[in-house]
C-alpha cells in the first residue's frame, strides 16, 4: 500500500521562543514560518507565552479584532490571550498567553500528568514550573480555539518545541485525540547537561543509561517529561542525525523523521546594498578595536568572530580562544587578526572610556585598561573567556599580530558600544569560527554562509555533518566551509586545525577568498526552507495517519 498523502488544513505550533527572542529556536520558527504562512495562509497559528502583557512587544502586533468572538469567549473560559501578527517574514498568526494564572493549580495538573502519562514533576525547580505552566496553557488555547470554530472535520497537527512544551502536547494526545501530535527535540536535555558538565558524550553515548544520568545530574523532571513526550507522541523529531542519535540512546525512542533547520534568505541583504553594508560593518567594527586597542588597524586586517551562546565548552569558546593563542606565533600567518567572541556574558554596562573614545572620533596610541573586553561585566574575575585569556598573558599587546576582543552583549543594536544587529555585524567577518562540541545542528555556521562568510565548524555539529554529505567529502575551506573532525578527546588537535586554517585563509589572494564566499553562499541555498520543508510535510503526514488510526480504533 502506498503512503497516503495526509495534509494539515490547520497547524498549531507552540514553543516558549515564538515572539520570544531568547535563542536559536527562535530563528528556526521565525525563519520558517514565511513558508508555512505562503503554503497555508494563516491556518498556520503560533503560539508563544505572553510576557509582555500590556506593553509593547518588539516581536509582536496586536490585533483585537482577530478572531474577536473566540477572543472574549477564551477569557470567560480563564485563557489571557493576545491574538495579533508575529513581526516577521509572512507575519503569520500568533497566540501569546498568560500563564501565570495556572500556578495556583500546578500540583493539580503534575497530578494528572504523572497518573496519565507517569511524568515525574516531583524534582521539578527552576524553569521547569514556568514552562510546564505554560505547556498547559497553550493547549488549553487550541482546545478552546478547536471547539469554538468547529475543526472536528479537518485534519489538525500540534506541533510542540521542545521539553518545554511536551505537557501540552500530551494533554492534547488524551484531550483532542483526533489531533496529530509532534514533538521536536532540539537537543535532548540530558544530552547537554553530559556534554555541559565536562563529561565525555560520545565515546560513551551507547553506555549511558538516560534515566540514571537525570537523576546523577538533578535533571529528572525535564528527562521525564522529553522522554515521556517522544513515548507518547505521533511523530517524534529533531534536527540533526548526530541528535537522532542522542535520542535513540538516552530517551529510549528513535525518532520518526529528522527535521534539518533551513534558513530564510529575506534576512541577507540584496545584492545591491549588500556591499555598502559590509564595508559599514568591517569599519564600526575596526572602529571599536582601535578605539579600546589604541592602534590603526586598517581594512586589510583578518576579521575572524565565533557567536552564539554563551556554552563555553559546548560552542567551543574554550578551543577558538586557545587556537588564537597559538596563531599568534604562527609564522604562516600573513594578515593582522582581528578576533571577536560574540557571546552575552553577563553585562554590566557598555564602557564609559569606550564611548567616549569612539564619540571623539580620534585616533588613540595607547590602549585602555583591560584591552580586551568591551563593556564591563559583573563577575570580571570568574569570566570564563577573560580567565582564559589571563592565562595565556593574552593582552592584545601593540606588537601582537592577533588581537582578541570579548563582546559579551546581545548584539541588538542597542548595546551602547557596536550598536548594529547581530546580522548587520555578521556580513562584515572574514571568517568565522564556531568549533562546537556539542551542536544539535547549528545555525551560527549557516547564518555565516548565508551572508557568503566562510566559515569552520564541527563534525559534531549537525550543520557541520550536513555540509560534508552535500559536499561528498570533508569540507575544506575552499568549499565555503571547513569541517574539522572532533571528539571527546581531539581539544588540542582541532586548535591547532583552525589556527592552520586561519593561517592559510590570511594568504589567499583575492580571487581565492572570492571563490570561498561564492561557495559558501551557494552551500546556504541548499539550506533554504523551500528544499528543508518536505522533511515538515512527511512529520505531519505521519502524525495524521497515527491519529486517523486511533480514530478509528477507538
């Protein structure tokens, strides 16, 4: 029998990152989200917690009169909603809800929770309350909206993001059978935990057992209910085969279908402006460096960033700043080096020397006090990078060829010192760097591509595998993207991999780099949406078919 092409008419899809600009689940939703909006326009509904209230959310446009009758029917049933746009490319529909309401009730829903589905809450602290709260309320909103518009005819997917979202999806599986449930995973958080605690992960991933390791790390409540979510759903995903994987070992359940994270292209500037903004970058970024360094460093110097959160060892912060380290006594290497590690530390306030530097717009010959950092923190002296670099006497010294900069803020063009978005700063790097040791898939490197910034990453890193199997071999960095092997044990051999490659891109003539960007932008259009939503098409094709089944074996 051949497969039967099931298609949604309507999809809700939750996550505690839609309008919620918190990490990289938000640009897989928000870069998605155009296609979806195009294919199904606006049956794909998103929902996201209300954080925001009465204030004015950068993210989001309210529209009262959306859906105006459901609206003041869900508030007698106790549901907060605000219905209006999500300010991004397709501006789909999105749902925000006030879950705070539902704590009163909390050992009540955790009750239910463990007799239907055994999820154990018992160990639950931190986040772990505020998004199960939330979890909950989001499925409330589609049982509401579901009945209020009479769906019980048409084909309906949830779709829920991460273990955050798992209890909705669950109370949806018991409430609403006849919905289509998937769940994502886009990183196990047991995974991460191993990987975050100096554990070695993948050595030993076939001889750890899940659960034992939730309880050694104080992780049972959010292993319990990832784990129970992808027992119980229609269709169980995540983003990378490496995940895949990780999932199989530590939740005990293979996934049903890998969904690759696309990007959307709206975000790349056009060619027409795209040179201008470059150039923009390349000089406010040159402009910072003399300013905190004291020096005149010009357009010829090697931009080189890693970005992303702030994992120091999961990102590989750790191994980009020992690769720096010895590229400054790398005799191979011909161009100064500019280096910026892009990651929200913890932030006091922008530097009030630097500012003042930059506002004169002079020319300095003597650095300032601490060279190396751009806007002061609240734990200076337990910093990881600035630790690191303490360490190794990195002072960014006049005589240096390698100069390496913390931007410890979120780059959302109002950080008091670069003042320009993460993605009006990216086009302006030479290279990047993002040498992951735990990755699920990573969108830093695509980004990076996107922007033609070629760029080194990870065989650890789902992105990094991807790009291999596209280039059919090891990616190079002539291909656009260097993938460099990495393992528990390899720290030293993969610093010593990106120094030589930073090394060998500082020689390369003009014609060289240009090849390098050409393929490296070419690389990212095969990681547009358009080519990655069919994986999307088939999730939701089998999560209907589970369900129809249920249906009719009820």
């Amino acid at each position: 029998m051949g497969k039967k092409m099931l298609k949604p008419d309507f999809i809700f899809e939750s996550s505690w990152e839609v309008c919620n600009k918190v990490g990289g689940i938000y640009t897989v939703l928000s870069t998605r989200a155009k296609t979806l909006q195009d294919e199904m326009k606006d049956h794909i509904i998103f929902i996201g917690p209300d954080f925001w209230k009465e204030n004015e959310s950068p993210y989001f446009q309210e529209d009262k009169a959306l859906f105006a009758n459901w609206q003041w029917e869900a508030k007698e049933q106790g549901l907060k909603v605000r219905v209006g746009r999500w300010t991004v490319p397709g501006e789909p529909i999105a749902i925000l809800v006030d879950f705070t309401p539902f704590f009163e009730k909390k050992n009540e829903i955790y009750g239910m929770i463990w007799e239907d589905y055994g999820v154990d809450s018992l160990h639950a602290y931190g986040d772990y309350d505020e998004a199960s709260m939330f979890s909950y309320a989001a499925a409330l909103v589609v049982e509401s909206y579901y009945n209020h518009f009479g769906l019980q005819d048409k084909q309906v997917i949830y779709h829920a993001n991460e273990w955050m979202c798992g209890l909705g999806a669950l109370y949806i599986n018991k409430n609403l059978p006849q919905i289509g449930t998937i769940f994502t995973t886009h990183a196990t958080s047991i995974g991460r935990s191993i990987a975050g605690n100096q554990k070695p992960l993948y050595d030993y991933l076939f001889a750890y057992n899940g659960d034992q390791m939730a309880g050694e790390l104080n992780m049972q409540s959010k292993h319990s209910i990832e784990k129970q979510t992808a027992m119980f759903v229609d269709c169980f995903t995540t983003v990378s085969d490496i995940t895949a994987n990780e999932c199989k070992e530590l939740l005990d359940k293979p996934v049903d279908v890998v969904l690759p994270n696309g990007f959307d292209n709206n975000f790349v500037p056009k060619t027409t402006v795209f040179p201008r903004k470059r150039r923009a970058a390349r000089r406010r970024l040159l402009e910072v460096a003399n300013a905190l360094l004291g020096e005149q460093l010009d357009d010829d110097t090697l931009i080189v960033s890693t970005s992303g959160r702030y994992e120091f060892r999961n990102k590989g912060i750790d191994v980009f700043v020992e690769a720096m380290n010895r590229l400054l006594r790398d005799r191979d290497l011909k161009k100064k080096v500019l280096a910026f590690i892009e990651v929200p530390g913890w932030v006091g306030e922008p530097r009030k020397d630097l500012q003042e530097r930059l506002a004169n717009g002079g020319q300095y010959t003597t650095p300032l006090e601490v060279p190396q950092v751009t806007h002061w923190l609240h734990n200076m002296s337990h910093d990881n990078v600035l630790s690191m670099m303490k360490y190794y006497d990195m002072h960014n010294r006049k005589d240096e060829m390698v100069k390496v900069i913390f931007l410890p803020c979120y780059l959302d063009g109002k950080d008091g010192i670069v003042n320009m978005s993460y993605y009006d700063v990216v086009l302006g790097n030479d290279l990047c760097v993002y040498p992951s040791y735990y990755e699920p898939w990573g969108y830093t490197p695509l980004e990076a591509v996107a922007f033609k910034v070629p760029c080194i990453t990870t065989d650890l890193a789902g992105f990094g595998l991807w790009a291999n199997k596209e280039f059919g071999h090891n990616g190079d960095i002539t291909d656009g993207v260097k993938v460099i092997h990495r393992t528990d044990y390899n720290y030293s051999e993969v610093a010593d991999a990106i120094k030589d490659t930073v090394a060998q891109f500082s020689a390369m003539s003009k014609k060289q780099i240009e090849e390098c960007r050409k393929n490296a932008e070419a690389l990212s259009k095969k990681a547009l949406w358009s080519e990655f939503i069919k994986y999307y098409h088939e999730a939701y094709r089998i999560a209907l078919q589970k369900a129809e089944e249920r249906m009719r074996n009820k």
